[in-house]
C-alpha cells in the first residue's frame, strides 16, 4: 500500500471513530438531558427549543437552523410548548409571516428548575476532564461543527 492510499485510510477511519464518538455523545447526552429536563416538567427536546430562545425569541427556521435540526421538529415542539404556557409567538418586525418565539415566566422558571442539576453535570464535567480540558474539547467540538458547515454548504469535490 503506497503513502497515499495509507493516509487517506487512516483519514477514513479518523472520520469514522469521530462519527461514532459524536453518536454516542448525542445519545449520552440526550439520555442525560432527559434526566435533569424530567422534574422540570420538560423532556429533553422541549429544554433545547426553550433554551434556544431564553437571551432573544427567534424565529422557529432559525431555531431550527441553530439545532441542526429540522423546522417541522422545531414548529411541533413550539407548538407544544406554546398550548402548555410554556412559550408564545410574538409578533416579527423583520418577517410578518414568521412569528418568533419567546419564552414565558413559566418557561423561564421551568428552564431555571433545570440549574442546579446542570450545574452539578458540569462541575463533574470539569472535576473528570480538567477545566482546561473541558475547555478544549468544547473548542475542538465547535470547529468540528463550523467545519461541517462550511462542508456542507461547499459543491462536493471529486477526485
């Protein structure tokens, strides 16, 4: 096997761990998420949409778009979250069509329950990884992101 082929396997077998590793993460995560949403009155996925709206009410496509998840997921789960009291659409100066969505007091107080068990994870977090650690890995993680992105967004190359 010459250098190249060696290289580019090695490359393909980089992408692969990395892909699992980010599977597991996410169903880590999730599970975890699920856990510390739960006495919330929450699930994990209505954390995220509400979590994703606490500094500005957004959009759902931009919502969306910041979840690397669907827009119809977003719409369900706001919808929910809005016929629970949890959340509202007010009205878009930017986009008459497209209301944004903004967390209510009792969003808010349900999202603040979730502090404390968030805040004990990311504690053990930083006491197994090493603050500096825990530090890299989030950068590490969001230029793997970034990356994709721009992947993503590139014409596929062929050669």
């Amino acid at each position: 096997m010459g250098a190249a082929a060696a290289s580019t396997r090695r490359r393909q077998d980089l992408l692969s761990r990395t892909a699992l590793g980010v599977f597991r993460l996410n169903g880590q995560f999730l599970a975890v998420s699920e856990d510390l949403a739960r006495p919330a009155g929450l699930t994990a996925a209505r954390w995220q949409v509400l979590g994703a709206v606490l500094h500005e009410p957004l959009p759902v496509a931009g919502i969306a778009r910041a979840m690397g998840i669907t827009r119809q997921s977003v719409q369900r789960i706001a919808d929910l979250l809005a016929a629970k009291g949890l959340a509202e659409y007010v009205p878009n100066p930017a986009h008459r069509r497209a209301k944004l969505l903004r967390p209510t007091a009792a969003g808010r107080a349900a999202v603040a329950r979730i502090g404390p068990g968030h805040a004990a994870l990311a504690d053990q977090l930083a006491a197994h990884l090493g603050e500096e650690a825990f530090a890299e890995t989030v950068r590490v993680l969001e230029r793997l992101a970034t990356t994709m992105d721009t992947l993503n967004q590139a014409p596929p190359e062929h050669g």
